[in-house]
C-alpha cells in the first residue's frame, strides 16, 4: 500500500494539533485548560410565582386523562391573567382548566341562580351550571391558597347535557384537587 494515502490521514490531526499549539501559548510542557463558555440559558418555561407554579397542562396525569375521557395532551393557553390548559375530544365534549394566581373563589364572580357551593375533597368550591338550561356546560371552581383558584370547565359539543358535563367537572376536580397548595 503506498504510503501517502496515511500521510492525507495524518495531515488533519497535524494541522490540528498546530492550531492548538497557537495563540502565544507556551511551547513546554505546561498543561493548558480550554475553557468552553456555557450555552446561553433557555428561556425559563417556568409559570409566574404569582400562579403557585401550578402548570395547569400538568395537573393530570395521562391516566387520569384516561380516566376524564380525553385521549390527547392539552394545549397551553393563556385567558386574560389565567394560565389554561385546554382539551378537545372533537364531536363529543372539550374541557379547559385554568390556573389564576390573582383571583382567589371569593373573588371570582358567578351567577347567584347557578353557583353552589360544594366541596371538592376537603376543599371549599363552586359548581356553575344550569340544569334547567341543558346547555352542556359546567364548571367547578377550587379555591387554591387564598388569592388563586382553579376553574375546570367542560361543554358538550352538543349543547346538551348538563348533567353528564357536571359529572366529568366534577371527575377533574376530584382528580386535580390533591394536588393545588
């Protein structure tokens, strides 16, 4: 085999090793250290420290999705101050949770005729629907530490239905409530 075919392989490291030997380094054997600057930092994806850290496309599990009857991931959203998380089961129902760290359940405002007040757990709540609307549509709201709380809305993409809405609120706030401070 001719020999310059391994002098084409050597040249690159020797060239290498040249450039290396640059820059008014000394020449002896002194060992040098490369310093590599780190990579700029990824925007932070954290929520606002005014939202609890609770990232609302997180409070379920994909088994307690299972479990509410949604087969996808959420897509994160934003509704005026609130962080939302919002599912869409196309021809059946969608559900939206959403996370706001300024409004505590007592500054949240709901119709007087179709506010209950229930209990999550062991957790003060507001259910909001009208059965004699059959609209399709219910909402259970957790109070999460005394200035935030956490709506879970559902509507059925018929407009019917309210009761069957409620039970599927009523499912995501049983399984979200553990985990709210």
């Amino acid at each position: 085999m001719p020999r310059t075919p391994r002098l084409f392989l050597l040249l690159p490291a020797l060239a290498l090793l040249a450039a290396c030997g640059q820059g008014g380094q000394a020449a002896s054997g002194e060992n040098t250290v490369h310093t590599v600057p780190p990579p700029p930092a990824a925007p932070s994806t954290a929520p606002p420290a005014n939202q609890g850290g609770l990232d609302p496309c997180t409070l379920l599990t994909s088994a307690e999705r299972s479990t509410a009857g949604l087969t996808s991931v959420g897509e994160p959203k934003a509704i005026g101050s609130a962080r939302t998380c919002d599912w869409t089961e196309p021809g059946t129902f969608g559900l939206a949770i959403s996370v706001d760290g300024s409004k505590g359940l007592t500054d949240l405002r709901t119709e007087k005729k179709t506010a209950k007040q229930i209990k999550v757990g062991a957790r003060e709540a507001l259910k909001v629907a009208d059965p004699k609307a059959d609209d399709g549509t219910c909402a259970v709201l957790l109070g999460a530490g005394e200035s935030a709380s956490v709506q879970i809305d559902v509507s059925n993409t018929n407009f019917t239905g309210t009761e069957a809405a409620c039970a599927r609120a009523d499912k995501v706030a049983g399984l979200v409530e553990p985990k709210l401070p």
